[in-house]
C-alpha cells in the first residue's frame, strides 16, 4: 500500500514538472506570437498610410513617448544621424510630426507626432486600443498584477539583452 502511494506522489511530480513545461512552453510561443501580430499590425497601418516600417515605427515611438530627440530616434531606429535626419524632414513634410526647440539644450531640438498625425493614426488604431482594453478589463486586479508584473520584467529582460549584445564586439 506504502509502495502504491509513493509510486502515485511520483507519478503526480512527473506530471506537474511536465505540465509546467508544457505552460512554460506556451507562454513564449505566446509572446513571440505577440510580437509576430505586433509587428504585423504596424505594417498593415504603415501601409495603409503609406510610411515605409522605419517612419511608422518612428511614429509609434514618438506616440508612446510623447516626445524625443533626433539622437534617441537615430538610436530607436537604428539609422545614421543623415538617414534620421531624412526621415525627419518626410515625416515633417507630411506633417506627422513637429520639431520645437529643446528647453534643455539650444542646440538640439524635440520631434512630437502632429495633430495630423493623432487624427489620422486613430482610426486605424481605434480597433486594437479598444478590444486590448476590453481584453484587459476582463482579468481581475489580482491577475493584472501578475500580468503586468510579468510584461515588466520580460521587457527588462529584453532590453538588458540588446545592451549587452549592442556593446559586445561584432562576431
């Protein structure tokens, strides 16, 4: 009988360390799939609006920050000072974003996304901002702590990660 239960307590290990995989494993096929539908999306609205990925995603860090400099969207963007420079000049052109002196420093300016942009970004956008915060509204406050929790530190780990691959010599 002592044999039987054991041999069960054994059995019941097995099956919860192999069901924790098994969620371990869905949840980054998860976030990868977030990130696969993510960037997706951002191609869909660039095209629609037609932006090359590089302006839209300029846009969407500008819409997330509020504002930025020229270097931190270089950074962003991975482009040359020149090519950010270029970018900016379209996107000024078409009115999506506005440059303003730099309180801090004369000799730089801030990039923010224009009123244009704002208006003609959230139709496109509306959709996905309103089921994500029906999506979100349906966890309860113990479940959201653990969800943001979670994202928090995913992310941090995301960006330890690019600084220390960025600052590793190239292979």
């Amino acid at each position: 009988m002592i044999l039987k239960l054991l041999e069960n307590q054994g059995k019941v290990k097995r099956l919860d360390v192999e069901l924790k995989r098994d969620i371990e494993k869905q949840v980054f096929a998860a976030a990868r799939n977030n990130n696969i539908s993510s960037i997706q999306f951002r191609n869909v609205v660039a095209r629609k609006l037609g932006l090359n990925i590089t302006d839209s995603e300029c846009l969407s860090f500008l819409a997330i920050k509020g504002r930025a400099t020229p270097k931190e969207l270089a950074h962003y963007t991975g482009l040359t000072t020149g090519s950010t420079t270029a970018m900016l000049d379209r996107l000024e052109k078409s009115q999506f974003i506005k440059r303003k002196p730099n309180p801090e420093d004369r000799r730089s300016v801030l990039i923010e996304i224009s009123e244009k942009w704002a208006k003609t970004a959230a139709p496109l956008v509306k959709g996905i901002q309103q089921s994500q915060a029906e999506l979100i509204a349906s966890y309860t406050d113990e479940e959201l702590k653990i969800i943001a929790d979670f994202l928090t530190r995913f992310t941090n780990n995301v960006i330890e990660q690019t600084k220390r691959v960025e600052s590793s010599p190239p292979s």
